[in-house]
C-alpha cells in the first residue's frame, strides 16, 4: 500500500482537515505529522492548546493510521525517515511564503518520484467561523498575558517590533518571511513610549499619560494576538506604579520595562549630552518589589531596565544593580546602549550569565544595529526588541510623498511607490 503524509498544524479539526483527510485516505495509507511548538510559532501562530493535546486530537480521527512528531515545517527530516509516497495538502500553499513550504516538498519527492496532492482549500463561513474563533481565543488576556514566559522556554530568542496602532499591530502580526528555504516571523510587540509619543506628536518626555497610552494598548489588542512588552519609561512614583502593573495585567500585557532613572524622562541615547539622573538600587528596587506584590498572576513580567552603560558608569555598576533587582523580584534584566560597537554589551552578558544562567536578558540593538540576534543569543540574551524601526520608516515615506504631491500638484508620481488601498485593507479581518 503506498504511503501519504499531511503536515497539521491546528488546534481544531474542521470540514478542511476532514477533506484532506478523506481525500489522502483514496492514495493509501495516511500518516500525519503534527508541528512542534516551536515550529509552529516561527511561520504560523502560537497554539492554544499543548502539544500534546493536539497529538491526541490527530490520533483520534478515523482515517488516520499513524501520528508522528514534525519537529521543523520543512520536510526534509520526514521525507529521509518515511519516504512517502505523496505529500497532501491544502492549494492555500502554492502562494506566499507558504510557496517555500511546497517546494522543499516537491524537490525533495522528485528524487525517488514522489508526488504532491494539491487539495482545493476549504473556505466557507462555518470554517471562517472557527477561524475566528480560534483568534478570539488567542486574543483573551488570559491565553496573550502568559505567552512571553511560553515563548522564552522554546524559541533560542525572541523577536519584539515596536507597534503603536492597530495597524502597526497588524503588520507585527501578519509578516511572515520566507528567506534561505525557512520561514520566520515576530513573536512579540514592543508598545514604545517614544512611538507612541511621536505617533501623537508629542515630545517624549512622558507627557503622554498612562490612560492614552492604554487606549494604544487596546488598539493593538483588538487585532492581534502576540504577546505584548510594555515600555513603561521609569514607572513613575512607586504609588503610580502598582496601579500600572494591575492595569496592564487586567489588559493581557506580558510584560513592563521599567529604567532606573528619576526626573524628567530623557531619551536614553542622548546619553550624557543631556542631564539625566540614575535612581538609587535602594529605591529602584523598591519599585520593584510594590510592583510584584500587587500582581494577581505568574504570568505578567516586570523587567528592570539597567542604564549604567548608557551613564557611562560601568559594568560593574549594572552588574552591582542586575543583582539586586532580581533581588527584588525582577523577572528580566534589560541592558542597554547607545555605541555602535557591541562589545560592552555582550561583556555584561557574558559576566552576567556566569552567575545567572536563567534570568531573561533583554537587548534593545537601536545603535549597535549591525549584531545579529543568533550573535546575540551566543551571549547568553533571550529577548531582542526593534524598538522603533516601524516608526522611523514610515515617517521619511510620508514626508516624502507629501512634498511629491505639493511639487506636482497631484498624486500620480507617487502612486507607483503606494501600496494599493485594497492591499492594505485585505490585511484587516472581518467578522
């Protein structure tokens, strides 16, 4: 009997699965392959139930002969260990980045003349409605609030872009890129108190107040459902600041970074060019500590963000200050800077990991850009954020555009660089 294989990576059966199902059962024997969940998460979305659940489910459905694990989305592991005869599929991959998906199949069958099934995608309102319901579920603060502490235990690092709207959410959440025959995308968002600021045009000095900025926060939740890191500048007075963590918690965030300076908020890569004054380790940890208190769950993250290097004081002062705050009750370390050059940076991982090898650390590479994050990942740093990158691209192309339309007095020279309106609004899911 000749040997058919389908890759699932669901965590509901519904009339599609069925059909690809009924149709693999015509060609022979089926064998399923359910993703990992760390697969998964790298071109897909986070699942919301546990692996081995979703094994369970497989197994259970008749028509299925065998379940085994896929540990990476391409196929060449399964095709070396089952040479299958045919690899079935739903038509939905032979566009986008999913394409990369079906060619790694395709040449890895032609070697001993195996073949693909192409099933005709099944798209109708009752598989649209678990869809989106199956979103829904992802969204709920309960499942979104918990998913950072998930994702650190399975992804070697994990990506965070700043997003500071709904559609800025929409494109931390939808890209996905094909690149070297694998698929990749962002895990997390960074809701950046100078994007966020600068999107309101108002000067990044906390000025814009926590209510605003948790009306960005729902924004981006509406739509989405990656896990969310909050930037929250200083955490203003301790007071304040338990009333932040309960709120963020409530609203599904996974995480605050909070820095340890005082004063008017200045940005950080200004650096000394500006007086900026570090907060004391007594009271810094302090905040931390009225901060994990009033928490009501394990699943929200209160990290400490270390401006000692950007001070210029050393690294044995942030080393003195990242001990003490996880003594506090820090969940994270971030460190940061402002040189081009990374080498201070990945010398306080390296001597911090020598007598810490849990604590997230987190790396924000605005300056130091040219690092990549596997390099980073060496050095013993689990989160890495693109901080504002979304931001400062979108601004020049506006700017850019306006004078276009003022020179010509019309639209028409600019068009060929626009996005279509109809791209962009297929981007937006419906009910």
């Amino acid at each position: 009997m000749k040997t058919v294989y389908a890759c699932f990576t669901t965590d509901v059966i519904h009339e599609g699965h069925m059909n690809i199902i009924r149709t693999a059962n015509k060609y022979g024997r089926l064998i399923i392959g359910v993703l990992t969940d760390e697969a998964m998460v790298k071109f897909d979305r986070f699942p919301s139930i546990s692996f081995e659940e979703r094994l369970n489910m497989i197994k259970n459905i008749p028509g299925v002969d065998e379940v085994v694990v896929q540990d990476n989305i391409m196929y060449d592991d399964i095709v070396e260990k089952l040479h299958p005869d045919f690899i079935i599929h739903g038509d939905n991959w032979m566009s986008g980045p999913t394409r990369a998906i079906r060619d790694n199949a395709e040449k890895l069958l032609s070697q001993y003349g195996g073949k693909i099934i192409d099933v005709p995608y099944t798209y109708n309102e009752n598989v649209k409605h678990i869809d989106n319901k199956m979103r829904e579920k992802l969204a709920m603060p309960e499942f979104r609030r918990k998913r950072l502490k998930q994702l650190l235990k399975i992804r070697p690092i994990v990506k965070a872009i700043e997003v500071h709207n709904g559609l800025t959410g929409l494109i931390a959440e939808k890209t996905v890129v094909e690149h070297n025959g694998q698929l990749d995308q962002f895990d997390a968002m960074w809701i950046s108190s100078l994007c966020d600021s600068l999107a309101k045009g108002k000067p990044d000095i906390e000025l814009v107040d926590m209510t605003s900025r948790y009306r960005t926060i729902e924004d981006v939740t509406e739509v989405t459902t990656k896990p969310i890191i909050f930037d929250g500048d200083t955490g203003g007075l301790t007071e304040h600041f338990v009333y932040t963590v309960r709120t963020l918690e409530r609203l599904g965030v996974s995480a605050i970074i909070i820095e340890d300076k005082t004063g008017l908020k200045k940005n950080s890569l200004f650096g000394t060019e500006v007086e900026q004054t570090q907060d004391t380790i007594e009271n810094f940890s302090a905040k931390i500590a009225a901060g994990k208190k009033v928490q009501l769950t394990d699943d929200f993250m209160i990290i400490a963000r270390i401006e000692s290097l950007i001070l210029e004081k050393g690294i044995d002062d942030a080393l003195v200050r990242a001990n003490a705050f996880i003594k506090a009750g820090a969940d994270g370390i971030m460190i940061h800077s402002r040189k081009s050059d990374p080498s201070e940076i990945l010398e306080f991982c390296d001597l911090f990991r020598q007598n810490d090898k849990t604590t997230p650390i987190v790396v924000v590479p605005t300056s130091f850009n040219a690092i990549t994050e596997d390099e980073l990942a060496a050095h013993g740093a689990n989160i890495v954020i693109y901080a504002n990158q979304l931001t400062r691209s979108a601004f020049p192309a506006m700017e850019n555009t306006a004078k276009e339309i003022l020179v010509n007095h019309r639209a028409k020279e600019s068009e060929e660089r626009l996005l279509p309106i109809k791209d962009i609004i297929s981007m937006i899911d419906t009910l």
